[in-house]
C-alpha cells in the first residue's frame, strides 16, 4: 500500500516536471526578437533603432495602462538588446536563441539538475524575495543608507560619479534588469565608478531624498547633484548615461594648432598639463573620469592618432602609435617631466601616475589648500617637511629672478623640500609676516616649517634678497645643506593668516555652468514628464512668474492705461463730476522723478495746460513775479513734491508782471476769497498783490480752487489765512503786516491745501468761460 502510494507520488511529480517543461519550452520558442519588434531579418540598426523608440514610448508601463504593457515592454527591451549586439543577432540567426532569448531573464531554460536542488530557474519561476541568499546577495555590498549617502556619498561624488538603483521586495520588473545591471556595473567598477543600492523598504527616507518614488529607478549623483536615467535598461544606455553625468569640457582636444596654446597655459591656471595619445575617436571614458577625479590639479588633453592634424604631434614627442601614451608637462613645455605607455591601460596605473605628477616644479601658492597640501603640517610619526618659498613680484623686473627660481627648484631631487612662490601683491598679508624681521622687500627667499594648523610656522629668510646671481643659488643651497643637519637655523616663528584665493573671481563662471547643467536637468525632467520631481522646482517657478506679474506686469499695463485718455465708467463719472480726483491716482503713488516739473503759463502753453486739459486733470498754477520767482520756485517744489507721483497733477507758474490783466480777469469769479483784500488796496490806493497766490485750475469743468498766502515766520499771535484751504485769518490784520512778511513764509502751509485739494473737500469757483487769449498781455 506503502508503496502504491509513493509510486502515484513520483508519478505526478514527473506529469508535472513534463507539463513545466512543455510551457518553458513553447514560451522560449514563442519568443521571436523580429516578431516582437515588428521588422525584418534584414533590417538595418538604424531602423531596429527608430522602430524601437516608437514601441517603447507606446508601451512604457507608466503610460500605457494595458495589464500586459509591463510584459511587452520588457519583451521591446530585450529583442532590442539583442539585435543590436551582433554576436547575440548572429547567434540567434543561426540557432533560434541565445543565451538570454528567454522574455523574463537569462541562464539556460528547463531545469537544474536534481543533485542542484529541485528548483526551476530563477529567469522563470525562482523569485527570491525576501532573501538575502538570492537576489539580493549580490548587492549587500552596495547598499546604502541614510547617513552613509550624506557623509560619504555626496562628497565622494565630486571626484567620482555614482549610479544608484532603487530597488524593493515583491518588484517583479527589478528582477527583470538584474541581469543586465550586474553585467554593466563589473565594468564600471574598473573604471573606479561608485555603485550604490537603496531598498525602498528599509530606506524610505533615503529614497525620498534622492526624489525616487519608483521602482525599479537607476539614477546618477555627481557633484552632489542627482539625475535620473529615463531610458532602457541596457548596457550600451547605462555607460552613456554615466559618461553623461560628467561636466562638459574636462578634456580639451588638442591638435598640431593648438597644441602650444594649450600647453603654455600652465602659468595662468597653476596646472601641470597632461596628453593622453590614443587612435580612438572619442576620449575613453576612462580618461574622462581620471580628469574629473584630478580636475583641480591637472589640465587634461586628448589627441587622436588617427587624425592627419596631429601627425607633428606624434613626430615631436615620437609617439607609439601601437599602444595609448600619456605625457605630463609642467614648466618645460618642449619636454614632458614623465610618460607612460601600456596596451589596456588600468585605472590604477594611471591614478598613480597623475598622483606623483599633479604638483608644478615649483607652484604658485594660490590658495590656503594648495599651500597645506605642498607644505603639510609637521606631523610626529613622519620626516619633517621644508617649504622654500619665493616672494617676488609679476612685474617683468621680475622675470630674472623667478627664471632662476624655477631652474634651481626642476634640480630638486629632495622628497622633504618643496619648492613655491607668491605674489606679493596678491597675498599681501602673508607677506607681510615674512618680511616684517626683514629689511628690505621683495624678491625674497625665505624657508619654513609648518607646526601645526593654527598657522604657526619656524622660518629663516635668506640673507640678501634673491637676483637669481650664482651667489644666491649657492647662499640658498648651503642654507638647505645647514637646514638638513639642524633644523633649529628656523630661527623665527610667526603665525601665517589664510591665504587668499586668487580663483575666486571665476565664480561668476562656474555659476554660469551650474546654471547651464541646472536647466539642461530641467528640460530632460520636461521631455521625460519625471512630474514629480519636478513639482517642488515647477511650484518655486510659479510662484516668482506670479509676483512678476503682479507686481511688474500689471504695473506696467496700470501705466500705459492711464496715460491714455479714460473712457468713462458709471461710478468714476459721479466721482468726477464731484471734482474729486480717484484716489488711487494721487499722493499714494511716490513720486516716480527726484525733481519737480513746473512749466511756464504763456500764450504758447495755455491752451494746452489749461483750456483743453485732459478730464480729471488739474493744473496748479504758483503766481509769482521776477524778483521772487527762485525763492517762491524752490519753496513751492518743496511743498508739492510729495504729490508728484499722481498721474492727473501738472504744475506751472504765472508770471503777474507779463499777465497781470489774465490774472484779474479770473479771480473776479473768486469774490469771496479775495474781497477784504481788494477793500484793504482801494484804502490804501495800492495794486493788488497776487505774488504767492496758488490756482488749481481744472480745465475741463472750468473751475478753480484758491490758496492764498499765509503768516507763519513772525507773528505767532495770527492765525493762519488760507482761503478755500484753511480758517480765515483776523479781520484786523493790516496791510503793514502783509508787507513784512517774508516771501519765503508765503507758502508754508501750501502742502496741507495740497492735501484738502486731493481729497476734494476745497470750496471751487466756477468759470463761465476761460479768459481769452486777449486777456493775456504783457503789462506796460
């Protein structure tokens, strides 16, 4: 019975093993790479290509909602990948498959063998979630957390780039491209490329930092700065994408025109200069990393062999045109200070040769990191360390000096003495420290020991200056011989301020850069629609356009309306027929000039200040006379200023010696304002004075406000005499009085008047008519 039973068991275990079989076999024969992408066996790459982008654009699984799109677009992705690699085309050409024809993942199709564990394959059906044996064995090593990417990550990416992938538990599509991510990331690990792996599921807070909100996501980090890889995941598209996470011009392409330029450069960028000679095309992207890890010590060029503009290049230096070759320069820019040539160039071989050679013979010290790094700090457990310093000048009485300067420090084969120099003018304080127990000045050579990070330093200046004569190079090279047997001839101490960073005005440069990488991030989140990422930038963005155009754009169009003549609306027609100007036109606005404007009424301007005056607009006229028209100009620009900014005031001035009669004419309709006055000139037979009288004429209704001129300076008994603007002054004030008061006191309450006119709560004299142009005659 036993046995029956075990026999049925082993029965169905086997029906089982040759359903499975059956289904892997059909499925691995169903896959068809033509089929899937639509186009012939004969078709070209460039069509594979064309025909590619349609079909993955139109079933991405994040636009296309289909329940299969998932399937079918890794279907696109990998028939892709196999009929643009030849080998893998070939071979299924003449076979029917490849070694990862299978839709869902790689490795031989059916089963293992039964001593191999009784498992099907993991291309089929071995999801390893949750297993740290399986899946995600292979990435421990780069996994990331939190801290780790703020405090390591993020300041090693500004000397290596990084590519990050954003995996979970239970996601089906990252099992899909883990073939393909661990193929890409062996080869960029040579190549010194920084690998990273971050689980939704344990770091959502890292994941939430980087902006990934999906999975499977791969992104770059370089410089601090995260970009997003928005293609498929193929090999060929991951080493574009991270050859194009690095900054635009790190390697300049040199040629025989070009080639002195570029090498004589290294004064003014305080850089050795590096050759890389290859007969590829492009710069491999190993160099490029190199001259991005090393930016900020070496220039970096590349030449190509195979171009006939460099054939003198490969003449001069006697290049091997068999295997890459790399020249550095420094001073001597006919001669390279080192070369390497090797057939597959390793990365190591060529950090170490770019190590050793990233410092001038002899320096300049442009800023406070250059100097720690040629001249470190003394440190207990390693020999000391000399720094010979030259302090000199940019001038060409100079030159001499620096020249044998430089030939003396090319001469230096001693590992403990570094040689440098600085301008005096550019590091003023620090040479000011050096040369205080010295007399003299500049050139001057002068050799220190760094103590300790405070900037305490032991020095000696060399006695005599520095010419570069033979006496000099011998007095410094015996003092060296000296300073090698006992240090204590660093008889001076002092304590050196930081250097000045003599790059600092190039920041307008590499902000010009950050902004260009910046929108060239912007326009690729644009055309890939990474909305989400892009929500926090798009609502900043937004935001600013909104106050531009509340405040600039509406301003703008305020004005421009304004100036034209105003249609009348139903609620601004009662306001004017009030003769109260708006509001919002007046003394609100500030005054847009620093000066008042006040044109001349004559017979030129009258009818246009006056007569045809725009509706809503009032001309305030100042009367004055010849002999007071500077004192009563200047106190009435003071007084009305405030009120400049309004769109609907324009001020004038009346000459009463040139129109006296005009003036006469029009204050008859203003009796009441001006008949005690009249009465007090009839006593007294003397003309009426009308000097500091202020009109506010409005043309268009054809009427007039009236400010007359008050007492303030002397008689503080008096009470103010404002007509139409303020309390009438005592009855018995006489004309005595009003001939002492002094022309500038005649206007000092003009700007409380100007305040009542605005507001339109002025008593207003009406005009039938205009006087007319006879009316405004000179006075003989």
């Amino acid at each position: 019975m036993v046995m029956m039973r075990m026999v049925v068991v082993l029965l169905s275990v086997m029906m089982v093993y040759v359903l499975l079989m059956d289904a892997v076999v059909e499925s691995t024969a169903e896959f068809d790479p033509y089929k899937v992408l639509g186009v012939t066996r004969s078709a070209s790459q460039a069509e594979i290509k064309k025909v590619y982008k349609r079909l993955a654009k139109e079933w991405h699984p994040d636009k296309n909602k289909n329940p299969e799109a998932e399937d079918m677009f890794i279907k696109i992705t990998k028939s892709y990948e196999i009929l643009t690699n030849e080998e893998k085309r070939a071979s299924y050409n003449r076979y029917g498959q490849t070694d990862n024809t299978h839709p869902y993942g790689r490795g031989h199709y059916g089963f293992h063998h039964f001593h191999d564990n009784f498992y099907f394959d993991e291309s089929f059906f071995h999801f390893p979630f949750n297993n740290k044996g399986g899946r995600d064995f292979a990435d421990s090593k780069y996994t990331l957390h939190f801290n780790q990417y703020v405090n390591e990550v993020v300041p090693d990416s500004f000397k290596r780039p990084y590519l990050i992938k954003i995996t979970s538990d239970w996601c089906f599509s990252c099992i899909h491209i883990e073939p393909i991510w661990k193929e890409t990331v062996q080869e960029l690990e040579t190549l010194g490329i920084g690998i990273g792996v971050v689980d939704v599921g344990y770091e959502r807070r890292l994941s939430n930092h980087l902006g990934a909100h999906q999975t499977p996501s791969i992104l770059g980090v370089v410089n601090g700065k995260v970009s997003f890889f928005h293609y498929a995941v193929v090999k060929g598209h991951l080493m574009q994408f991270v050859e194009d996470l690095l900054p635009q011009r790190l390697v300049e392409k040199v040629t025989d025109k070009n080639n002195q330029e570029f090498l004589k450069s290294w004064h003014e960028l305080n850089k050795p200069h590096v050759l890389l000679f290859d007969q590829v095309p492009s710069v491999p992207l190993l160099y490029k990393l190199t001259a991005f890890a090393y930016k900020d010590y070496v220039q970096f060029g590349y030449v190509d062999q195979g171009l006939s503009e460099t054939a003198d290049l490969l003449r001069k230096f006697n290049i091997n045109t068999y295997a890459p070759t790399m020249l550095v320069f420094k001073e001597d820019v006919e001669k390279p200070a080192d070369i390497i040539q090797a057939k597959g160039m390793k990365k190591q071989i060529i950090d170490e040769f770019i190590s050793n050679n990233r410092f001038l013979m002899a320096p300049r010290l442009v800023n406070q990191k250059l100097f720690d790094e040629l001249c470190p700090v003394k440190q207990f457990h390693r020999r000391r360390k000399y720094c010979v310093l030259l302090i000199t000048g940019e001038e060409e009485s100079f030159a001499t000096g620096n020249e044998a300067f430089l030939s003396l420090a090319s001469t230096n084969t001693n590992d403990v003495l570094r040689f440098a120099y600085v301008y005096q003018r550019r590091q003023q304080p620090l040479c000011d420290v050096l040369l205080q127990n010295k007399d003299g000045t500049p050139p001057q050579v002068v050799i220190l020991e760094r103590r300790n990070e405070a900037g305490k330093i032991l020095y000696k200046p060399i006695l005599g200056g520095w010419n570069g004569s033979k006496e000099d190079k011998h007095k410094l090279l015996e003092e060296l011989e000296r300073l090698q047997k006992d240090p204590s001839i660093l008889n001076y101490d002092a304590i050196l301020p930081e250097l000045n960073n003599e790059f600092a005005s190039m920041f307008l440069i590499r902000w010009i850069y950050t902004a260009y990488d910046y929108l060239s991030e912007i326009i690729d989140d644009l055309l890939h629609n990474n909305w989400r990422e892009m929500m926090p930038l798009m609502s900043l963005l937004f935001s600013a356009l909104f106050i531009l155009f509340g405040t600039v754009v509406i301003q703008a169009f305020s004005d421009s309306s304004e100036e034209k003549q105003p249609k009348a609306k139903s609620n601004e027609t009662a306001k004017t027929e009030n003769g109260s100007p708006n509001s919002s036109n007046t003394s609100s606005r500030p005054p847009k000039k620093n000066f008042v404007e006040v044109t001349e009424l004559t017979d030129i301007t009258y009818t246009s200040n006056l007569v045809k005056l725009r509706p809503g607009h009032i001309n305030v006229v100042l009367v004055l006379t010849d002999a007071t028209k500077n004192i009563l100009l200047s106190k009435f620009a003071k007084e009305v200023y405030s009120f400049t900014g309004s769109l609907t005031l324009h001020f004038s001035f009346l000459n009463v010696d040139k129109h006296g009669e005009w003036m006469t004419a029009v204050l008859e309709y203003a009796q009441d304002a001006v008949q005690i006055d009249t009465d007090e000139d009839e006593v007294s037979g003397r003309k009426a004075d009308y000097t500091g009288y202020v009109l506010a004429l409005n043309g268009h209704k054809k009427y007039l406000c009236l400010f007359k001129p008050v007492y303030t300076g002397e008689d503080l008994d008096s009470k103010p005499e404002e007509e139409g603007g303020g309390s009438r002054s005592r009855k018995g004030i006489t004309r005595s009085r009003s001939t002492t008061l002094q022309i500038h006191h005649k206007l000092d309450r003009l700007g409380l008047w100007m305040e009542r006119l605005m507001e339109g709560t002025l008593p207003r004299y009406y005009v039938p008519a205009w006087p007319g142009l006879d009316k405004i005659t000179v006075n003989k």
